[in-house]
C-alpha cells in the first residue's frame, strides 16, 4: 500500500499513539458522524471493562464503524476488508487507528493472530459477523471466525444489534446502538459444532438487539429502553 502521508510524517502529530489520535477523532470526527447521523446507544456498560472482548454486530451501512467507535470507550480494533486499505488516504487512516486488515474470503491467520493477540492483551475488537452489509434490512447469515477469536482466547462475546440500515449522506435518519449483556462460550467445544453452536447463540441476540435499536430509533431515540437500559452519551475522552 503507497503510503505518502506516512512518509511524509503526518503520524508524528500525534507521536504515534493510536490513543491521541483516537482523543483527536473524538473531538474532530465524531461530531461531525453524529450530526450526519443523529444516533443514540444503549448497554454501553455492558462492555467488560476488566478483560478483552469481542464486539460482535451485524452490518448495514458506512457509518457502522464511525458510530460504534463514536459510543465504546477507548481504541475499538475493527476487522475490515482488506481492499479498503488500497484506497489512497483511506488506507492510511485505517491503519493509524489500528483496524485490522483482513482477506474475506479466505483463511487469514495474520489477521486472526492480531486479532487474538489484542484481545488477550485486554481490548475490545469489533468483527462484523454476517461478514458483509446486508442489502435487504435484516441481519444475515453470520461466519463464525469472529466468534472463534473469543472462543480460543477464553474471552466474551458482546452482541450488539446496529439499527443503520437506509442510512446515506442524503438520507440523515436516526440510527441506533443496543449493546447485549456479555455472552460466555468457554462450556462449548472449540470445533465445527462448538463454532457453529455459538453462532446460533449469538446470532440470536443480536437479531433480539437489532429489534431493540429499530424500536429506539423509530421511537426518536428515548432516554430508555423498555427495559430500562438507559441511554448513553458518546464518549468524550
């Protein structure tokens, strides 16, 4: 990947600490994401905050990264598609933030390492599930390697159901976030069944949580969910 706003020292701006960056986007960026579009999380708590996780969410739009980034505490280590990274600047700011490229398609256990190796080291590493945006509105089939770097690790599974789907520049509609309760996998096996099992499982929160979201945003993003879980405010480090 070319990369001449690296060769030309950009990154020293910010010493190359992802944290400093990512408390610039917060201040920069994110405003921006939230006035395009007018979104609203819920159960960010319920993000472990004493061990590595992975976030797992289905898929609709561009602004899913943004949002999600917008609302979790601290550097959030997305998977994204390798192609993205080919594209001029683009590429560039994927790798500064610390998204990890990965081949789709294909076994890519460079990427799977990296991934694995941040949530042993503690983080939260997003995996978009379904493996790619769903075009008809509701959350798809879903691959299971996002779910195998928690498994093989020993560490949860956080569902999080995104109601963005329509979203576009041109049409600014309300989006929401709803953040599951973390989901213990270490009682199954670390085989096709076992994988396949928590898929089920998984799948079926966030298609619980995604209804959450759509409820939320169609409601005009209340103070609270039915349930009680309260709304949260983007993070502001």
């Amino acid at each position: 990947m070319s990369a001449p706003l690296t060769r030309l020292g950009l990154p020293k701006l910010w010493k190359y600490d992802k944290t400093r960056l990512w408390h610039f986007a917060r201040h920069t960026v994110v405003p921006v994401v939230l006035r395009l579009a007018p979104s609203a999380a819920y159960g960010v708590e319920r993000i472990p905050s004493d061990r590595g996780c992975v976030l797992a969410a289905n898929h609709f739009s561009g602004i899913d990264h943004p949002l999600i980034g917008a609302f979790v505490p601290g550097i959030t280590y997305f998977l994204a598609k390798s192609e993205l990274f080919e594209v001029p600047v683009l590429g560039e700011a994927l790798a500064w933030m610390g998204v990890i490229s990965i081949r789709r398609g294909e076994s890519d256990r460079d990427a799977l390492r990296i991934a694995r190796q941040h949530v042993h080291d503690g983080d939260v590493v997003c995996v978009h599930i379904e493996g790619t945006r769903q075009r008809l509105g509701y959350p798809g089939p879903i691959h299971t390697g996002g779910l195998m770097i928690a498994m093989q690790e020993g560490a949860p599974v956080v569902p999080l159901g995104l109601d963005t789907f329509g979203w576009s520049p041109k049409n600014r509609r309300r989006c929401a976030l709803v953040f599951g309760e973390p989901i213990e996998l270490d009682h199954l096996s670390r085989n096709r069944s076992g994988y396949a099992e928590a898929g089920e499982l998984v799948r079926e929160e966030m298609v619980r949580l995604w209804r959450l979201a759509a409820e939320a945003a169609a409601a005009g993003l209340p103070s609270a969910l039915p349930d009680g879980t309260r709304r949260n405010e983007p993070v502001s480090d």
